[in-house]
C-alpha cells in the first residue's frame, strides 16, 4: 500500500498573532510557526496503519518550514518525503492544485491529510482535493482500518456520535486523530535523517484562485469579554456569590 | 431569481440545531430562501418555514458524504441560488467543499456572519482558533460555511408550509454507511453538572489533572475537558466538551487552561456563568466568559483550593 501525508506549515497560536500593516493578514515577522497538528494525527495514523513494504510518503509545498516537516516525518518513520517546488500554500485552492499535480500518476492507495488548518478560509483541504481529483473522500475521521482496498473509517459527528463509513481506494481522508498521540522525534534523529536522506523534489503549479478576497483582518470584537480579575480574592468573592464554596 | 439556499443537516431523523440557526441567517440576509434537505427529512419540511421552497435531494435518510454532495449540487443547479448556506460541520465539510470545487464557485469557511445584496456578499469568519475575525468579499453564487452560534435557532424555528419539489444526484457508492455508533455512557453525565470544571492542554500532563480533580471535590464540580486531552487517552469521551463533544449548560463553567478555539466555545458558549483561567491574556476564551484571569492556572487553583478548603 502507498499512502501518501499532506502537510501544511501554520502559525502557531501559542504565539501572540498581530495583524499586518496591510491589515488583510497576520504579521508573520517573527512569528513561531509550526506543523499543522492534524497533519500530524494523519501522519501518526499512517505510520500506525502501514505494515512491512507499505509506503508512507510525506509530501509538503515548497516554503518556510518544508524540510523541518518532511525531515521530521521521516524521522517519525515514514519511506520517503517529497518537496514540490513552483507551487503556493498560499491558499487551500493553491495547495489542492500543487498536491493533485504531484499525486497524479503516483498510485497512490490512501491519501491522508489534516481534518483543517487554523488559517483555510478557502475550504479545508481534503475534500477541495479530493473533488479536484476525482476521489471519494471522508472528513473528520477518527478511527481507520484497511483490508482489500477499501478503508473502513469512523467520521465523527457531534455529541460524541460517530458514523461508520467503507470507503472505496484510492481514497483522500481528512483526519481529526489519530490511534495514539503522534509520536516524537528527538532532534538528533532529524538531525541526522537531514544528514543522510534525499528529499525529493517535483515541480508543481498553483494557479487556482480562491475566489474570495480578504479585506480585513482584526482581532475579534469581544461580546464585552470578560471582567478580568487582579487576584484570588476576587475570584473567591464571586464564587461565593454564586453559592459556591 | 436569485436567493439564499440552506443545506439543511439532519441525524437521527431530526434537524440539527445548526439547520435552524442557518434559517434564520437567511431570512435576516432576506430574499427567496430555498431549503433543501435529504432522505425521508422532506417529510419534516413543515417544521423549515422560514424557508419558501424545500427541494428534495434524494439519497438515503443516513447521510453520505459523496451522494449528499452530488445532491446538493444538483440542487444549486436546479434553482440558482446566490448565496449557498452550509454547515461548518463534519457532515457539512464533506458537502461544501466538493460543491464549491464542482460547481467552480468560491467557498468562505467559519463564517460567524454573512451579508449579501443579492450579487455582492460579505463573509465574517473566526479564523487562527478563534484568535482573528476575517472578512472577505466575493461576487455572484458563492458558498459560506456556517460555524454553530451563527444564528439564532429558536428564530429560525419556525413551522409553515414551504412549497416542495425534488431533485436527484448521481447514484455513486464509492463511500458506504455503514452504522451509526453511540458513545459510551461515562460514569458521569456533564450534560446534566451544575458546576463543570474544564481543563484543557494547558494542564501539561495527565499526572496534573490530580489538581483539578481536587478542586472539583472542593467545590462539588464534575471534571469535564476539550478535545486534545480526550485524545491523549487522558480523559475519556464523555467528559468532552465542543463540537464534537457534549453541549453542556451548567451553573458555573470554569475553563482551565483552554484557548477557546471555535470548536470547544461551541459546546460550552450558554453556560450561565463562565470563569476562564488562562496565562495568555489574548485567548479567545475570555471573549466567551464573563471573569477572568490571566494567570497560571496552577497557582490559581492552588490558592483556591487552600482558600475554599
Ligand atoms: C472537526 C473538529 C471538531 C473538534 N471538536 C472539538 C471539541 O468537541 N472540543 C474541543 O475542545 N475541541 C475540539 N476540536 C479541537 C479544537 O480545534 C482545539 O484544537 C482544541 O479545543 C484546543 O484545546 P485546548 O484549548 O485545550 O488547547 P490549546 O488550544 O493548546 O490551548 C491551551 C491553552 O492553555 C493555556 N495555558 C498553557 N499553560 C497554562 C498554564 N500553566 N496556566 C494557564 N493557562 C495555560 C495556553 O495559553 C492556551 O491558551 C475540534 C477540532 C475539529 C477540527
């Protein structure tokens, strides 16, 4: 089996964000970015799933961040990591268009990517990719098992209810989690991964447009927000005046 | 003519929360509102009144992500619709996005507003977890994916007798349901807590969750959490609180080192009273609760707990 992982560099919102002098985007100057944490529950999920001789390919667009991620996955275990040059991750339909040139002829069985991204205004990428391609698709998937080309999958819905879905291969999954918390790679295996592997390169195109036009961005107006208290004390006086104690 | 179309989300037979609170969306856009709904939910359609046309996309009454979407699509074809609304939800991703991509139309995801004049629509979307509001523009069909809160669902509520008619997309099987699965009743129901206390990845580890618990005895609260801590194997399910978790409404909700992304607000925004607790003093939490407190939480908890005790 060939499974190939989707991932997408995002910022990371531990970090202060600020919007730019633009006003219509984040001020990335010395912004922490960091891996997509659903991509990373698709790349745990396809390590966990593939046996000896399958094929985990991790696949990222050319940009800040590329070979940290694709090093990283191979450090993580997945075969191979492939940088596709001339595209854009600027936008989903600039990634889905960069992804379905370098997917196409690649038989590839599975093809495993994040659920979201904190930043896809233009649609999540999964399903926009899978429809490019032609490909069935299942988002918000949380369990996975594969046997004699079909996947079957569990999409969560809300209230703790999941649907149980077959899903025919080659097939594009959305992923929100993985079995088991994705696996850590110590820095000296990365290290030493970026020391002796090839990334492989392909050129890519991203020509799609979005279609919408951002023009603002602003922090959110607070629906008055919350009374922010100085200390415990007052926190105990309010609890108290809840009845609480 | 061109109006606001809802894909309407159904599970279990009924309409889903998000269904009405898109009605009532529309109908504040206004114009002609075309509802359309999948499986044997035509049968409901007198409970969409708000809308004044209800089509019949075909397709079984359990949803399906492929044949969903490809009666969707013909549905928008049948009837021209400049603005299509769907919900931003798991069902949702799976409708909006190949419609968008099929029909070659622009697609604004995590829209909390949407205003229109018919030809020219304005999206508000809660992007970066809840930390930016961005707006964005586009012209002619396009579709907006709607976050829950967006509307108001009790207004859009509304029984009458919308005229319907009926559509079919292609018969694909590619993607096939199989069974819905229910999640283990956990030896608490958060639904039904008064006081919650929810603690999220900033507790740092499972061994930590230890003070919580002991607060929660304190002050008699139920321990519920969001998402990552659930998939952590930390927690288990039904302590989850967010989309994709339980909707609780307690007393007291006393969130505990969670940002507040869309997904968790979602689960826990009507609660009566919110306490946030949380060193970044920019988490979108504190847009939700009504106190907070821009601290560690470990220190407050423990002062807490010397204090209450
Ligand atoms: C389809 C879908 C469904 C989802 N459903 C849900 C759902 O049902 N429920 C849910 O919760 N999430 C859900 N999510 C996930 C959601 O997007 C967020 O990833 C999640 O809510 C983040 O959890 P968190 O706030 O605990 O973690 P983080 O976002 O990592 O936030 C941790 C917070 O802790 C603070 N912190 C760190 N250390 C301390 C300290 N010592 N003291 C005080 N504060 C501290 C940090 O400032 C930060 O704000 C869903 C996502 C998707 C895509």
């Amino acid at each position: 089996m060939k499974i190939a992982v989707l991932l997408k560099w995002v910022p990371d919102l531990v970090e202060e964000l600020e919007v730019d002098d633009d006003g219509i985007g984040i001020d990335t100057d010395d912004l922490k970015f960091k891996l997509n944490e659903f991509d990373d529950h698709a790349l745990e999920e396809a390590l966990q799933i593939a046996n000896d001789g399958d094929e985990v390919v991790a696949i990222a667009i050319d940009g800040d961040g590329t070979e940290k991620m694709l090093y990283t996955a191979i450090a993580k275990g997945a075969s191979s990591g492939i940088r596709l040059t001339g595209g854009s991750n600027s936008n989903t339909a600039n990634l889905a268009a960069g992804f379905a040139t370098a997917l196409d002829g690649g038989n590839y069985d599975l093809i495993l990517t994040g659920v979201q991204s904190v930043d896809d205004l233009d649609g999540q990428l999964g399903p926009i990719l899978a429809a490019n391609m032609g490909l069935p698709c299942v988002s918000v998937v949380s369990s996975l098992n594969v046997s004699g080309g079909v996947a079957t999958v569990t999409k969560e819905y809300s209230g703790g209810i999941v649907a149980e879905f077959e899903v025919d291969l080659p097939a594009v999954l959305g992923i929100q989690a993985a079995r088991e918390t994705p696996r850590y790679a110590p820095v000296s295996k990365i290290r030493q991964v970026q020391q002796s592997t090839d990334l492989a390169e392909k050129s890519v195109s991203g020509s799609s447009t979005s279609g919408t036009i951002i023009t603002a961005m602003s922090e959110p107006e607070t629906g008055g927000g919350a009374k922010m208290l100085d200390d415990v004390e007052d926190l105990i006086e309010i609890l108290k005046g809840l009845g609480v104690s | 003519m061109a109006g606001i179309m809802v894909i309407c989300e159904h599970l279990a037979g009924e309409f889903s929360d998000i269904t009405f609170e898109m009605l009532d969306v529309a109908n504040k856009i206004g114009g002609d509102i075309t509802a359309v709904t999948f499986g044997s939910m035509k049968e409901k359609s007198g409970e969409l009144g708000i809308a004044n046309n209800v089509i019949d996309a075909g397709g079984d009454t359990e949803y399906n992500p492929e044949s969903y979407a490809s009666g969707a699509k013909a549905a928008v074809e049948s009837n021209s619709p400049s603005i299509i609304l769907v919900a931003s939800t798991s069902m949702g991703y799976d409708i909006g996005n190949p419609l968008a991509v099929n029909l070659g139309i622009p697609l604004a995801s995590y829209c909390t507003g949407v205003s229109s004049d018919g030809t020219n629509h304005e999206f508000t979307s809660s992007l970066y977890g809840g930390k930016m509001s961005v707006t964005s523009t586009a012209a002619g069909p396009a579709i907006a994916l709607m976050l829950a809160g967006a509307g108001d669902a009790d207004a859009g509520r509304v029984s009458g007798s919308p005229s319907l008619s009926q559509v079919s997309g292609e018969s694909l099987d590619r993607v096939r349901f199989k069974q819905l699965i229910e999640p283990d009743a956990g030896d608490v129901d958060i639904t039904q807590s008064e006081i919650i206390i929810a603690i999220g990845r900033g507790i740092g580890g499972k061994d930590d969750i230890e003070i919580a618990e002991e607060l929660a005895e304190v002050i008699d609260a139920d321990i519920a959490c969001s998402r990552p801590l659930v998939d952590a194997g930390w927690l288990p399910k039904s302590r989850q609180v967010g989309k994709s978790g339980m909707k609780v409404k307690p007393k007291l909700y006393i969130a505990l080192g969670i940002s507040g992304a869309p997904e968790h607000i979602e689960g826990m925004k009507d609660s009566t009273t919110i306490i946030a607790i949380n060193s970044d003093e920019n988490a979108p939490i504190f847009d939700v609760a009504h106190y907070g407190m821009a601290e560690d939480l470990f220190d407050v908890v423990e002062e807490l707990i010397d204090e209450l005790e």
